[in-house]
C-alpha cells in the first residue's frame, strides 16, 4: 500500500528544509499571509483521466508568511505536472519576477521503508525577502486514473478571501459527492455538450488550532468525490458500494495468492508441531516475523497491488501489502481462514461508512478465523502479538477484500485497563533546591508497542535525549544522567525502564519553609484551551483509552517535615477517572495518582463535558508540598 501518511511526511520535510533556509521561518501567525483567491478547475476526460487547473494568489505579509510562498507539487507514473508559471508582484503591483515549470527543482527518493518509489516532487519559490509582496501561480496536472480524485478543501491556517472550485463533465457523466454542511450547493450550468458544477465560497472561516489540538491531520470543511467506476492500471472497479470496491481489489491481488514449494514446506512444519488454529497463526507470526523486513517498491500501480506471496517470501521484504497476502495465502493453505484487509491509520483520518472509497486507505493487514475467532494480524509489526494490533490500526473502519462477502467492518478496540502505564518516583530534596530522581516504568499494551516503535527508530547515543523530550508523564525541566532500557520483543508484554536524573530547581523558598513544586513530574499542558466548541468541529484525537498510574515517594530531608499535602479526590465520568490520594509520615511522602482516559477520540458534542473533565483533573494536578522545619 502506497501509505499517504509517508508522502505527507516525505513532502513536508522537503519543506521544511526548503522553508528554513529560505525564510527561516515557519508561519505560525494569523497575519502572516492571506490567499486573495484560491481556485480549482477539474475536467474529467472519458471516465479515464482528470486535468486540473489550479491558481492561487497569495499576499505575503511578513517573513513567517514566507512558507506560502513556496509551492510542492507532487508527481508520479499516474501524475504529470503539464504546465506552470508564477509571478511575484512588489506592493504597488508591479511585476517583480516570474517563473516558469523548468526553473523548479526536482527532489526523487523514497522513504526508510522504500527500496525504490517513482514519486518525484518539484518545488517551486521566488527568492524575494522585502515584505510584503504578492505571488500567483498557475498550474495544471494530468492524472491517468480516476483513482485517486482529489478532495476540494477551501480551508487554510490563514485567511481565504475566495475560493472556488469547478467540476467539468461529460453531460451523462455520473458521480457521487458529498459536502461538508460549511460548503453551499454548486451552481450546475451546461455549455457544449459538458455539464459544469461550481462551488464558491468568499472570506472561508480560518481552520483553528488549539492546545488540546488532534493528532490527526485534520484539513478542514470539504468536498469529497467518488466516480461510478473507474480503473488502475488494467483493474476495473465499481465505486457504487463497498462490497462492489471489496470484489475489485480482490482480483487485483488474486493472482497474487500463489505460494512457492518452500511456503508450503515451511507450513506443512508448523501444522505438523500445531495443536489448534491459533497456535499456527502464532507460529507463522514468529517465522516470518524473524525472517522479514517492512520494505517497499512502488511504481506505478505498486502502491497499490502487492507484489506476488512467493516473491515476497523469497526476497524476505515487503511492505504492508506485500506482507498481509504472504500471510494470506499461507494461512489458507494450512486451512485457516484469512482476509486481507484495507484500512485507513487513525492517525492518516477517519473512513466516512456511508461514502464508499478506496483513496482513503493507506493500510493493509487481516485478521484470519482461528479456533471460531477472529483473530486481527499486522504483519508489519514484528513486537505485537498475533491479536494485538498497534493504536493506529485499532477501532478504525476496515475494508475486508474477499470475492462475495467483502464489506467494511470495525477493528478491535481495547480498554484503558489493557493500556497501562505504571510509574514509581523517588525524589531526594537536596540542600542545594534541586531534587534527586529515581523512576521506574512498566508499560502495557499500546503504550509499551507504542514506546518500543518509537524508540526503535532512534539510535543509543540519542535516546536519552529523546527519552527526556518525549517520555510519558515527563516535562523536560527533568535532567537525564542515566537510564536502563531492556530491549522489549514480541515476547515481553511488559516494557520496563528505569531512569535517574535531577531537577535543578524544584524546591521554592519562602521564609523559611520551602515548597516543593511537582509538576515536573506532568507532561500535560496546564494551559488552557482557547478553541471554541462552538464553532470548533475537530474531533480530539486521544490515541487510545489508557490508565496511568503514579506513585510518588518523598524522602524527606531530615531536618525537614511535609506541612501541606494536596487534598485526596475521586472523580469518574465517561470520558475518565482521576483519583489521589497522600500519606506522610516524619520521613517519607507517599503521593498515589491514577488517571484513566476511557475514549479513543471525544466528538465535537462532547466538547464541553471534555473541557469540564480536563479542568477538574487540572485543578487538582497542581501539586505543592510545603516543607516546613521539625
């Protein structure tokens, strides 16, 4: 599978680096630029290709507009860049500069996981630095299929003064279409023999951001499309339901079912030592788990259709798709049901169920029928266990690929109870203000596949650094001098770790008792919103229900006694549960915390009784210990 989330990120460092070194800047204030006009005009030829035509005229206002005065335009075997040209105009509306399609430059390359991909990106920006100015840029692209038809999102970070967008057709040209309700109707006129559909918009309202903002790329009101039918590659699909897209992806990966003498040698073994089902998708899990790597080729139609079971299986490589139909077929081959499955990762967006589409998906994976249960597979990741799919891919819309019976289903879900974080924290006061720390963690679940695919990535020498930024429930006031990581596997479900560090200044002195700040120990933001629920339509991304449990363990200088200790509360609702509860004596401060998040996401309805949650929790995380003299 071609996964858009690897593009995006592709295209965005490109970016970002072109966006440091020409401006320095990234735009992050509200006046930094305004898009005077934005507009799209998409024909579509003989239910075969599309031409778009796209111009956009920006004001740059300041050096962190900069970033939109840059355009990445993103090229492959089934997208050509046909034409472009841009202009840049000073601020009496002179004409200061133009460009045109060879003055671009050309990135090509491919991910870590990609041993070769045919996707090439262009980057076009004037190299002007006297503020404000103006650019415009003309361009059109040719898209071979009808596959992948691009959404129409008039939204922006910044202003939008107007935009429109326009759909040109065939008269008995049919497609489905669906409108965020922000967007009006279009205007349907016909002229020649072609029926042309106009949607405009004037002063778009402005995409918002929050500190509670999702972690989903969340792009704004839009338009999505769909045609009745169209092809990849050689493959013909009917969009008119999900069933009808199920039986078209299923003959394009058929043909790749068939597996080698070797396969059937290795799973005649695993049947051989098996006592049930499930046990030889446990076995088969751990062969290949050993025996693969999560590498890709993609060109032309290789984002989407697999490479065959016995290739993959000889090359010991393959990507998302490449591996699901190895497992496929080798699981059908031991008698064991097994579908491929399509999906899109919670963190690439949500699958609309009532607007069938497979330009939505970026995954694939399968579940096979073990025993009578269903049992979920994602073979690109070797440290879950058959059954245990990573946060990405849980409670998420799946298309299931099957000749008959394909339709859209929802993955397994888990409980916070599964998802546990468990931390125990010594802290030393010293003479000097600072504060001694000693912490264990045991991780659970997603939180322990989630820590050990994240760490994974980085190298020895960085992971106290990246330990320090990034681990759960830990501000980076905490200074790290050592830490102990045991490698986790497949077979560890608990990720344990161990760190040491200081605090420089935890303790405040008034007179002469001092107060011992705690809220170094919280990684959550104490800022609060200022996104409105009433015009904010986002829903909040939380990963996944999880429940961290804290206990914290003063040593009390000898000199010194805890005055004050924060109030015990219990709270519990349907979006948590937080309780603490403390205990000293002359030596020792024992503070217990639980918090519980119980929801994968909270809708846009449920803002108001998430914003009363998350301050009642706030409230009472705000921990002081005042340490007076014996």
């Amino acid at each position: 599978m071609k996964a858009s989330k690897h593009l995006l990120l592709r295209a965005l460092s490109v970016l970002l680096a072109v966006v440091l070194i020409a401006s320095g800047a990234m735009a992050d204030s509200d006046d930094a630029a305004v898009i005077l006009d934005k507009q799209v005009t998409c024909k579509i030829k003989g239910n075969k290709e599309i031409e778009t035509e796209y111009y956009q005229k920006i004001e740059v206002l300041n050096r962190d507009g900069a970033f939109y005065a840059i355009k990445i335009i993103e090229q492959s075997s089934l997208l050509e860049l046909k034409e472009f040209s841009g202009k840049l105009y000073d601020p009496e509306g002179n004409l200061a500069e133009e460009i045109e399609k060879d003055d671009g430059k050309t990135v090509c390359g491919y991910g870590s996981y990609e041993v070769y991909s045919d996707y090439c990106y262009t980057i076009f920006g004037f190299s002007r630095d006297i503020y404000p100015f103006t650019v415009e840029y003309r361009y059109k692209l040719k898209q071979k299929t009808l596959f992948q038809w691009q959404d129409w999102r008039p939204q922006e970070y910044i202003s939008v003064k107007h935009a429109k967008y326009t759909l040109i057709t065939d008269d008995d040209f049919v497609f489905k279409y669906k409108s965020s309700e922000l967007i009006p109707p279009p205007e349907i006129t016909e002229s020649g023999g072609d029926k042309i559909y106009t949607w405009e918009m004037h002063d778009v309202p402005e995409l918002e951001e929050g500190d509670y903002a999702s972690i989903i790329e969340f792009r704004g009101i839009a338009i999505q499309f769909a045609p009745p039918e169209y092809k990849l590659g050689k493959y013909k699909f009917d969009g008119s339901s999900w069933n009808s897209l199920s039986q078209g992806s299923y003959i394009m990966i058929r043909e790749c079912l068939d597996i080698s003498d070797e396969q059937k040698d290795m799973m005649d073994r695993i049947v051989a030592e098996s006592e049930s089902e499930l046990e030889i998708c446990r076995k088969l899990h751990r062969k290949i788990s050993a025996l693969s790597r999560y590498v890709a080729i993609h060109v032309d139609i290789g984002g989407w259709q697999p490479h065959k079971s016995k290739d993959t299986f000889e090359r010991g490589y393959g990507d998302c798709k490449d591996l699901s139909t190895l497992y496929v077929s080798m699981l059908r081959y031991a008698g064991v049901d097994a579908k491929y499955v399509l999906l899109s990762t919670r963190n690439a967006g949500i699958t609309d169920p009532d607007f069938p589409s497979l330009a939505r998906f970026n995954h694939a994976i399968l579940f096979a029928v073990a025993d009578g249960d269903t049992i979920w597979i994602d073979p690109t990741r070797n440290d879950c266990n058959i059954g245990e799919l990573p946060w990405v891919d849980e409670n998420t819309y799946a298309l299931v690929i099957d000749q008959t019976t394909g339709c859209l289903v929802r993955t397994d879900s888990s409980e916070a109870d599964e998802n546990l974080i468990s931390r125990k924290v010594e802290l030393w006061p010293q003479e000097n203000r600072s504060v001694l720390i000693s912490m264990e963690y045991q991780l659970t679940g997603n939180p322990r596949d989630h820590f050990n695919a994240f760490i994974s990535s980085y190298s020895e020498t960085s992971r106290s650094d990246i330990l320090r930024n990034h681990i759960y429930k830990l501000s980076d006031k905490f200074l790290l001098d050592s830490l102990d990581f045991p490698k986790g596997g497949i077979d560890q479900p608990v990720q344990k770790l161990r760190l040491w560090g200081r605090v420089r200044s935890a303790l405040h002195k008034i007179g002469q008792d001092q107060i011992m700040d705690l809220t170094f120990l919280d990684y959550e933001s104490k800022k609060k919103t200022y996104i409105n629920p009433e015009t904010y339509k986002q829903p909040f991304e939380l990963l996944f229900p999880k429940r961290f449990v804290d206990t914290v363990i003063i040593h009390l200088p000898d000199s010194k006694v805890a005055v004050n200790l924060p109030d015990s509360a219990d709270i519990k609702n349907d979006i948590g549960a937080y309780r603490i509860c403390c205990q000293a004596d002359d030596s020792l401060v024992v503070i217990t915390r639980e918090v519980s998040n119980y929801q994968y996401r909270i809708m846009p309805d449920d803002f108001y009784e998430y914003w009363a949650h998350r301050d009642a929790v706030k409230e009472l995380g705000e921990c002081f210990i005042k340490l007076g003299d014996k």
